[in-house]
C-alpha cells in the first residue's frame, strides 16, 4: 500500500537472517490491489526459506477482513504446496482482534501456527509479579519518590502535561505524579495484569478516575506517535534483554519538543558501612546475576549514552543516593530483605548455584540490612535519572 | 448475554453514548474515512472502559469492518447514522445507512444464517475462500472473533440497521 499524507502507515518488510516477515502499522485497504506488493513479497519469499518462515504481525494495529483473507490464501496456498514448511504467525496478547483472528489458520492448515510474542518478551518480570513483592515495591517508590519528586521538575516535567508512564507496575509513580504535577493527562502501562489489577484498585479505594491503566507491550505500544509531553520509564530498562527496542517506542510516543525520563541502577554501586567489603562482594555478584538472565542492572550511568542513541537531545543525567537516614531506617531494611529473598532465594537458585555461595549471597545482604539499622550505620542503594529531548 | 436475553433487556437497559450522522455521499467520498471514523468514535466510546487504549483498538477494529460494509453499499443518497449504546459490559452499535431492497435482502439471509449452528466451521471455510462474499466474512468474522449479536432492522424504505452487541470488555479480561 503506498501510503499518502493522510493514510494510515503500513509498511512490509523481509528478514533473510530469520526468516521473518514483518508488517507493521494498519492493514486496511480497499481492495487486495491495494496490498498487491507486500502479497507478493510474502508469496516470494515463502519459496526462498526452508525449516520456519515466520509472519510477524505484532506491530500490525488494525487489519480488515479484506486484508486477512488475503494474508491468509497466501499462508494457506504456501503450507500446501510446500508441506514441508512450517508457518509460523507471530502475534501480540496486547492487541485482541489479532489473536481471535489468526488463531484459525491452524484450523486451515495444520502447518501455520500462532505464537503469542510477548509472553516470553520480559525476563525479569516473572521475579517481581508474585503479590507478595508488592509492598516492597511501593515501600521502594516512596524511598526514590523523596528524591524524584525535586528531581523530576530539573528534566522539564511541569503542571499540566501529557505523561505516559511506562511499566508502572503496580502504578505507586503515576499516583504520585497525578497528585504533585497534576498532569493534562496520565496514562500508565505495564505487562503485568495483576500490577494493573493492583494499581485500578488502590486507585479506586482513592476515588482517583483520572489515571488510565492500560496492558501493554512496552516494545510494541499500541499509542499514536507524538502523544505525550513527558514519558517516564523507571528501573525497567535494566530488565529487558533489548533496552535499545524499548527507547526507540519511548521516543516514538513522545511528542517532538518532549521528554523521556528513565532511571536505573548500579547495584555494583550498592554500599554499606559497617561490613562494606560482604556488602560490595554480595552487590557485585547481583549485576552478574542478572547478567546472567540478559538483565543489566549496571545500567544508571549508561542513560546518557543511551538517550543520545536513540536521537535524544540535550540529554541530563544525575545520579541520587537512596539511604537509611531518608526516613525510616527499617524500610530500607525491609527493601534489602525482600532483595535478598529474590536474588538470592529465587534468582541464584534458579541459575543453579552452590548452597555455600547462595549462604554468601545472603551474608552481604544481611550485612547490608545491619548497616542501614546500625545507629552509626550508612547504608547506600544509587539511581541514575536521565532525560532527553526529542527533536522539534 | 444471549440474544434472547439482550431482547429482553431491550433498549431501554442501553444508555446512549454517541450519535453520529453524516452524508452517505460524503462519508463514501473516501475510503479512509472508515479508518478515521472507527479510530476517532472508538477513542471517545471507550474512555472510560477498564483499558481504554486497549477497547479502543478492538472497539475500532469491530467498527471498522461495519463501517466498510456500509461504505460498499450500493446506494449513496442518505444519511448515515452509527449510534453508539452501553449497557453493563456491552457497546451496542446501530448503525444505518441507504441499501437498495436486493442488498437488504442479501443481508437479511446472511444475518438469518448466523442464528444456525456452525458458525465457526463457516467461518473458516469463508476464511479461505476467495469466492465467498466479504460481507459474509465480514458478519461471521463479527460474530466469531469479537462474539457479536448481530440483528438487522429495515428503519425506513431504503435503509438498514445493523444492531450489534459487542461483548469487547468480557473479551479483554
């Protein structure tokens, strides 16, 4: 389809190294001429690839039935003539009509499959969705919160904005931000169902209507390009095996003349005093850890470089150190304790290490809780805000 | 809810949300306006559902395929009118426009055949096959993929209404 200025975008494209086709945008002609061209690339390139030929549809926001037919004959015509191939139609749980509508082809051809991408997209979000991890996590926002909310008004965010909160969890930010910067429009989402379904709660015992929650796949965003003054994206980019993917949809929703505020950590960074040498050995393991499971939770001070990638301008980074002397040292204890349970009771068992290294695991996260409670005691866990610009 | 049971919660259980009428020939003056139309109403219908972005998307992509129906009709004076309706979980949409008494007819037998069982088998077989008309597809694929109750109405002489009950919230969570 050969877009205009006032047409929906569509566009088609082959993969030779996966074997990948890929559409993207809104797949709604008139008639199959319309889409002629991208029917033949599908038609030609089916008969070049052996083993998998994969359909990728999950940046298709909108398909007519004119188009599905079509996109189907070409499925169904190709798993017959070559019966050797497999098809498989890659689709994304966040967009419905997508996943009621391909699941037949299976039924035309028992050759063409339908996967459902995202679910295996977020390696880090299946450590942190289990319920019990909750208050540690509101606990964790309102110790960053003190610090953000002096922070937030430096990298431009103002009254009356347009935000996108980007995997808010279970949506502790947004309400925060709703109630200090009283936002146009704030609009949060995330990939967890039970975090929204957490947030849509708290938000109603608050009678707060105003905040939209939505489902969604940060690296697939179903949003318009350009909508929003100020999009936020905090401690998440370091959990996803492909930062990069999720930068480039921050900026794309962003309005020209916005900006896109993210924050992460260096766990490397995490410190304690009495105990600091337990402390920083436990710490330096973490970031291996999460290497280990294609997370990077050295990430905080690579902002700058990685805004001014994605084609960020006037990109501002600075660094906070969350402490024990904020507030109430025992939160922070609580936050070191719930860590502990993760990292080393889930994520280093699940990854297969020793009893005695797991015990050592520990140890600097105990050591670490007994310098936040120490009267003397400091105890340190640094974040990296930054922000860019995207070009007017 | 069944058809039956939406019968009897009839409309006076649907809250109005929106109306819309505009010039058959104006709205058949290009076809991107099905596009925009369905983007644009299904925004504002599905504010304050649950997951807005997400209502919207599945909301416009039900109300598309009804709007490009009515686009393909072969009568062009009069007005179209889509209505948009609410009751509990449901988005009613009655949507009329001009449609000679042949087309009426072709609609009449197509909307009485999804009431027989075998919807699905039909529509897979109407997936594949490029000689089964697209409004077939287009009602089956309705009743199928977005759990549709589809009812037709003849409102005046030259005119049909199409009255669909889509079940999008249930179909979200």
């Amino acid at each position: 389809m050969t877009p205009n200025s006032s047409s929906p975008v569509f566009t088609t494209q082959f993969d030779t190294g996966n074997q990948e086709f890929v559409a993207t945008g809104v797949l709604r002609p008139r008639s199959i001429t319309d889409i002629a061209d991208d029917l033949l690339l599908l038609r030609d390139k089916i008969e070049t690839v052996q083993g998998v030929f994969y359909v990728n549809l999950k940046r298709v926001t909108h398909m007519n039935s004119t188009a599905f037919r079509a996109l189907a004959r070409v499925l169904v015509d190709a798993s017959r003539s070559r019966p050797e191939l497999r098809i498989v139609v890659l689709t994304s749980s966040v967009v419905a009509w997508a996943t009621q509508l391909f699941r037949h082809l299976s039924e035309l051809s028992p050759n063409i499959s339908m996967e459902i991408y995202d679910s295996a997209f977020y390696p880090g979000q299946t450590f942190v969705e289990n319920k019990s991890f909750i208050p540690i996590l509101r606990t964790q926002t309102k110790m960053t919160w003190r610090h953000e909310r002096e922070i937030l008004p430096r990298h431009g965010l103002r009254s009356g904005m347009a935000i996108a909160d980007i995997c808010c969890g279970i949506g502790d930010f947004a309400m925060l931000v709703r109630k200090e910067f009283d936002p146009a429009r704030i609009v949060a989402l995330d990939h967890s169902m039970a975090s929204l379904d957490y947030a849509r709660s708290v938000a109603e015992d608050f009678r707060v209507r105003d905040i939209e929650y939505t489902y969604g796949d940060a690296s697939q965003m179903l949003f318009e390009g350009d909508q929003f003054d100020f999009v936020t994206c905090r401690h998440s980019l370091q959990i996803f095996n492909r930062p990069e993917l999720l930068l480039r949809e921050l900026y794309r929703i962003c309005k020209p003349g916005g900006r896109v505020y993210i924050t992460n950590e260096k766990n490397s960074h995490c410190l304690g005093e009495p105990r600091a040498d337990s402390i920083q050995w436990t710490y330096n393991e973490v970031a291996k850890l999460f290497r280990h499971f294609d997370m990077d939770v050295e990430m905080g001070p690579k902002g700058s470089r990685l805004l001014l990638d994605t084609g960020f301008e006037d990109v501002r980074i600075e660094s906070f150190m969350v402490t024990n002397l904020d507030g109430d040292p025992q939160e922070f204890a609580d936050v070191i304790e719930a860590w502990e349970d993760v990292y080393a009771g889930e994520m280093s068992v699940r990854r297969g290490d020793s009893p005695e290294f797991v015990a050592r695991f520990r140890q600097g996260f105990r050591d670490h809780i007994f310098a936040a409670l120490h009267p003397r005691g400091y105890a340190g866990w640094p974040i990296w805000a930054a922000s860019g610009q995207k070009p007017l | 809810m069944k058809r039956q049971e939406a019968a009897v919660v009839a409309d006076t259980a649907f809250e109005q949300l929106l109306n819309l009428e505009m010039e058959m020939a104006t709205f058949t003056a290009d076809w991107l306006h099905c596009d925009q139309l369905s983007n644009y109403v299904a925004r504002m219908v599905s504010h304050d559902r649950r997951d807005p972005l997400r209502h919207s998307n599945l909301l416009s992509s039900a109300l598309n395929e009804l709007l490009e129906m009515s686009f393909r009709s072969d009568a062009q004076e009069g007005e179209l009118i889509c209505v948009f309706y609410r009751h509990e979980q449901i988005e009613r949409i009655e949507l009329s426009f001009p449609c000679p008494s042949q087309q009426r007819r072709f609609y009449s037998v197509l909307v009485e055949d999804l009431k027989h069982n075998g919807q699905l088998a039909n529509y897979v077989e109407v997936i594949a096959d490029e000689t089964a008309p697209l409004e077939q597809a287009v009602l089956l694929g309705l009743a199928v993929n977005y759990d549709a109750d589809i009812e037709l109405r003849t409102s005046t002489a030259d005119a049909l209404t199409f009255v669909v009950d889509l079940p999008l919230e249930r179909l979200l969570h």
